[in-house]
C-alpha cells in the first residue's frame, strides 16, 4: 500500500503530512512516559521484524500480492503512541533507501499505515480491555480483528485520498481497494496473531529470536517473494493510474532502490543483501533512538 509520488495532488500531500507529523510529534512526546524496560526491547525487535516481513508478499487471488503493514503489531506490543513511532521509522527508511514509497507521498504513507492501525489497535485493545486482561484468547481475537481492520481503514483513507487528489473518482477506486485488501487483511491478521501470541507466551525467547528469524527471512525468503503487483498496484493497474506513479529525485541516489543491492549481478541474492542489511539498519536505527530516549526520562522522585 505503499503510495508513489505523482498519485497524490501536492494539496493532499501537504494535508496527510501535516496530520501525519501532528500525530507523530504527539506521540514522541508520550515516548519517554512508556518506554519502560519491557518496551525498550521491543522496540528494535519490532521495526527489524516488521521491516523483513514487508519484504515477503503473499500471493492473494486475481494475480495480486499482499504483504504486512505492521502497524497492529506495533501497537500491540508497544502500545499506540510507540507503535505509529516504529512503523514511520520503517516507511521512512523503506522510502529514503530503498525507494519504496514517494517521498512527497511519505506523509500520507505514515497516516495509511502507521497511524491509523496504530490508534485504531490501541482504541480496539482499550475498549476491551476488561475482556482481553481475563483471556488471552480473547486479546489474540481482538488484535486479529484490529489487525484486518487497519488493512481496511488504510485502504479506505488511500482510496479517498487517491479520490480526492483527482487520480481516479472514489465510486471505482473505493470497492476495488476493499476487495483487494479484504484477502490481504487475513494474511495480516494471521501473521499479527502468530508473532503477538509468541510474545505472550515467551516474551524473552521473542525479544532474543526476533532479529535471527527477522534477518533469516529478509535473507532466505523475501528473495523468493511473490513478484505480483500488491494491492494498490494492481488497483492502479486495473483502473490506469499505474503510469502516474513515479521516483522523486532525492530516490534516484537510493542506496538499494527496490531493494537490490547495488553491484551484484544474482537479482535473489541482491535482495537478500539488501534485505539483511535494511533490517539490521533499522534494529540499530529504532533501538538506539530508544536508548536515547530512555535515558532522558526524567528520573522518579
């Protein structure tokens, strides 16, 4: 879902960033209250993780691919205001180094795939929480319906900004990025439950095999990904906005554009170079800027 430059009118553009960074900054404030010693390995863990298993895009019906969001699992772990955190991290490193997403569209990238699940995950385990701290089945049901739910609300906010920018009226774009994320929201529940299942029964083994099993997959599987366009590719493909899309000249110099390692001929292995070393990047990025943080909070009275 992630949106290109020359999709999104310059006025829609500014607005989703300025919603996205209001939000943001909202949030890095919250950070230091709750990053306790729990979250702060999570942290790292969680960004390298998500970063990998974007990566892998899962073959869904009429020749599209989904993968990952992420966004529910942050929120899960972390909590709402941490989880938008770590998710932007990703988008923003996926989109300055590996020329995924436009840059111009980064803001509305962060609104669609970090904020709204984030908080929409965090409202969903609020309300519920009387359930969900009697039954850990019960969390595990809530997270996987707050999990399809963000696929579905990111895609609705894609198709009204899509709609709103001029690209393609809202009475097409809509249904098809509903039918098309529909399927991709079950892959995103399953691999939401899987992971936030393993945290609750063995915390520690998670936070010390998260970032082997991150970079094994980033390494041994995402080379051997599904090639099908994803869901709002395929959507622009069908409905012929596909053209419109295109690189913003800061991603020209991208050190790994669509995540091929500069200088090796072996397109798999070139991936999995880049693979490797975007989740390790992006383990260090999010945990160090935790550690930052961390020690900044105030000190209890």
């Amino acid at each position: 879902m992630h949106i290109p430059d020359g999709y999104l009118s310059p006025e829609v553009a500014v607005a989703t960033t300025v919603v996205s960074v209001a939000v943001l900054g909202f949030a890095a404030r919250r950070a230091p209250s709750e990053l306790d010693e729990r979250r702060l390995p999570l942290l790292g863990v969680t960004a390298a993780f998500i970063f990998a298993v974007q990566m892998l895009n899962f073959p869904v019906a009429h020749g599209t691919s989904g993968h990952l969001l992420g966004a529910a699992l942050a929120a899960a772990l972390l909590g709402p205001w941490l989880g938008c955190l770590t998710v932007a991290a990703v988008l923003a490193v996926q989109a300055l180094l590996f020329a995924d997403g436009g840059i111009a569209a980064l803001g509305a990238n962060v609104l669609n795939m970090a904020v709204i699940g984030a908080l929409l995950t965090g409202w969903l385990l609020a309300r519920t929480r009387s359930l969900t701290d009697r039954s850990r089945s019960q969390m595990l049901v809530v997270v996987a319906g707050a999990a399809w739910l963000s696929v579905m609300a990111g895609a609705v906010a894609t198709a009204v900004e899509l709609a709103a920018s001029g690209t393609v009226p809202l009475a097409e774009v809509l249904p098809a990025m509903l039918e098309t994320h529909a399927l991709i929201g079950v892959g995103e529940a399953l691999i939401t439950v899987a992971a936030v299942a393993l945290v609750l029964v063995r915390p520690r083994a998670f936070v010390a095999a998260a970032l082997a099993v991150s970079v094994a997959l980033a390494v041994a599987v995402a080379p051997y990904a599904s090639a099908q366009p994803d869901g709002l590719e395929r959507v622009a493909i069908d409905h012929g906005f596909a053209g419109s899309g295109r690189l913003h000249a800061v991603q020209e110099q991208a050190p790994a554009p669509d995540y091929a390692a500069p200088g090796i001929d072996d397109p798999r292995l070139a991936t999995a170079v880049a693979g490797a070393a975007g989740t390790l990047a992006l383990f260090a990025l999010v945990l160090g800027a935790g550690a930052v943080v961390r020690r900044r909070q105030p000190l209890p009275s």
